[in-house]
C-alpha cells in the first residue's frame, strides 16, 4: 500500500489530488492505525507514517490522516504552543499562501481568525493571485503563512517585499522553506533546464535555488526583524521522534 500511495503522490496533478485525497485518506489512517507516531495536529496515532518526496523518497514522514509533512507539524506546534494563533479573543486577520489540506479546514474553521487564502492555481485558493504582485492593500494582515513557496518563485526579492508591504505593523510572518544549513549562501543556476537534473540538484524540478543559511538576512534586509527558531531543540527528542518531525529545522518567524 505505501509503494502504491508514493506512486500516486509522485504522478497525479495536485488538484486532482486533493481530491482523491478526500477518499483515501480514511482508508490509509484505519489501514495503518497503531500507537509508534502520532500526527499532532488531529491526535492520531499510527504504525508507521508514509513515504514522500520528489527524487529521493523521505520515510516515515507524511501523516495518513492529515497529510502533514514535517514541516507542517512542526509549525502547527508552534502556533499552538508559543502564540495566540488559536487563542486570541482579538479576531485577526490571516493570509495563507498555497494552503495546506493539513490546515485548510482546521483554520477556516476558526472563530477567531478572519481567514484568507491565495494561490494561482490551488483549488483551496479564495483569492487567485500572484505573489509578486499581490492584490492587497498594503498594512493589511495580522499573520501572514507562507510554507515552501519562495523556493518557486524566480524574483523572491520581490515576492519578499510584498508580504512586507501586506503586513501589519506589528504583524507577523512565518515563511517557511526547504533550507541547507550547511551552505552559507544560497545557491541557484537557471541554465540547469532539464527536469531530471534540477530533480537531482534542487530537491524538486520546480525549484529555482536552495537556500543556505542567508535566507534570514535577506528576509531582514526586506525589512523584517527574524527570529530563527530552532523549535525542535525546544521540545523533549522522545515528541520530535513520536511526531516525525525533522531535527535542527528552523521556523523562520518574521515580525514588520
């Protein structure tokens, strides 16, 4: 069943696949139903999670029920356990770039969130838009998402400064990407043009650079105050095993 699932994930057109997904998903989490891992953010538990990856396949790693990845139970932890994301009695005002499945239903369900998403080409997308041309006033947003897209986008100094112009005074920004801690800077070549290769070099072929650790100051000469949170040495490793979360990830958490 999990070579089936892979192959799935790897072939079907993302919209198409959110769709079967409303199917699977119930089968896959009664299939694989047990007590070694558990998703955080829906509280089940597991035998084992999924395989997933463009390339070469991460194990253990996507959640049968909510289809999490790391980086999303990580970040869902720490919205619940460091801010008043799900608390505050003052309604704010969100922006979620790309939605996940794993959240979309959870935060549009929210009472205290007025809560707006875009995309160019996501279903899940209440506003189709460009992030590099965005069509929000600016000062706009209280809480801005924005999970592993930067790395799609050609010009991210613009897409960058955007965000920026959206944001509250005040407001903050998590911009989550898939990052090389041991590269000092960032690395990009767009001569590479074949699929298989950038497949190869970029982690996906629709990724244009990998970010190295200069990804915070650049986000800081944008104008943001970073915060690099290394949340994962923040909770007990017994809890980053049992959520399959990936040890030494930064959140990058950006205040305007």
């Amino acid at each position: 069943m999990k070579k089936l699932f892979k192959l799935v994930l790897n072939t079907i057109p993302r919209p198409l696949l959110i769709r079967l997904s409303y199917v699977a998903r119930p089968v896959l989490a009664l299939a694989l139903k047990g007590t070694a891992f558990t998703d955080p953010i829906d509280g089940k538990s597991f035998k084992t999670f999924l395989p997933y990856g463009y390339g070469t396949q991460r194990n253990n790693v996507l959640s049968p029920s909510t289809l999490s990845l790391e980086r999303h139970r990580l970040l869902w932890l720490y919205l619940n356990e460091k801010t008043d994301f799900f608390t505050s009695k003052e309604k704010k005002k969100v922006l979620h770039f790309a939605p996940e499945q794993a959240f979309y239903k959870l935060f549009r369900n929210q009472k205290n969130l007025n809560y707006t998403t875009t995309d160019l080409l996501s279903p899940l997308a209440d506003v189709k838009a460009d992030i590099c041309n965005l069509p929000f006033e600016d000062n706009q947003y209280d809480i801005i998402l924005c999970n592993h897209v930067l790395e799609h986008i050609p010009d991210d100094t613009k897409a960058m400064q955007e965000l920026y112009r959206v944001l509250k005074p005040g407001g903050m920004a998590i911009l989550q990407i898939p990052q090389d801690l041991s590269r000092a800077t960032t690395f990009a070549d767009d001569s590479i043009t074949d699929q298989k290769e950038r497949s190869e070099i970029f982690g996906q072929y629709d990724h244009v650079r990998i970010y190295g650790r200069d990804y915070f100051d650049k986000l800081r000469a944008i104008g943001f105050k970073v915060t690099e949170e290394d949340y994962t040495n923040k909770i007990a490793a017994k809890l980053v095993e049992k959520y399959c979360l990936a040890k030494g990830e930064i959140i990058p958490v950006c205040f305007k």
